[in-house]
C-alpha cells in the first residue's frame, strides 16, 4: 500500500500528520506537486515534481495509483478517477470519498462553479480548524488499524 497525497494544496497539518504515519508504519508516502515540496529525509517519504499545467498532478497520481492505495485529495474529480481505479481517495478533513456519495458531490461541485460563473458569491470553504486535523488523523488511523488487523501477524 502507497498514500498518495495531492500536494499543492495540501494543508501543513496534515502532511505532518502523514510524515509522523510514513515514520511510525514503515509507509510509502509520495507528494505530487508542481512546485518543490520539500520532506524531512526519510526512506519513505518523497516528493515527486510534475510539470506546471492543468490537472498535471492529477494525472501523475492517477497513473500511480494501485488498488487499495489512499490518495489524499480535496480535488473532487480527482477522486472520482482514484475510486475507478480502486484506490481510496480520503479529504483533508477527513472523510472518504466513496463510491455511493461521489457522484453527489460531482454535482454539487459543478453547481457551485455554475453560480459562480454566474457572479453569484458562494464564499469558500471554511478555515481548517483543530477538529478538522483531527478528524483526518482519526479517520487514516482507524482505516491503517483495519488494515493491519486483516493483514494478521507477520
């Protein structure tokens, strides 16, 4: 297994969060961006810089990604092509992308870009907060614990 992460946007928090998890399992852990990241020195973590251009990273990871892989992602259309091809695509704040709810949020998506290309001001979303960070660390810790209790003794 491999964890992805959608780097360019990609709060602080939670690539800390990833590096400690990268450390403490023995996890591969690989940043996509098209800017330089830099990551602490690990055998496990790396960055990986693609070309600036339009959905450049998507594609990287999309190429990447295997069954069972996370990919950390706030970019919707980005997880919908991670879930085709078997991956699991979870939210920096914590929640899931699924199979059952990501066509929902497909269009939701593409409503809120049609209001605002018809000028109306939808604002943003809210500010990352303290729940938010941990909601994410206790949603990749319970799906890393599962894992590691179907995979039995080693």
């Amino acid at each position: 297994m491999h964890i992805w992460v959608d780097a360019d946007a990609c709060p602080a928090v939670i690539k800390d969060i990833l590096f400690r998890v990268a450390e403490r399992l023995q996890l591969n852990v690989t940043l996509v961006a098209n800017q330089l990241i830099r990551v602490p020195g690990s055998r496990f973590i790396r960055a990986l810089q693609v070309p600036a251009g339009p959905d450049a990273t998507d594609a990287e990871i999309v190429e990447r990604v295997s069954p069972g892989d996370i990919v950390v992602t706030g970019d919707i259309p980005l997880a919908a092509l991670v879930l085709e091809k078997g991956g699991m695509p979870l939210n920096p704040r914590g929640d899931w992308y699924t199979k059952d709810t990501i066509a929902q949020q497909l269009t939701m998506r593409a409503f809120m870009e049609e209001l605002r290309s018809g000028g109306v001001d939808t604002g943003g979303p809210s500010a990352f907060s303290q729940a938010d960070r941990q909601h994410f660390a206790n949603a990749l810790d319970r799906e890393l614990a599962r894992r590691r209790s179907s995979a039995g003794p080693r």
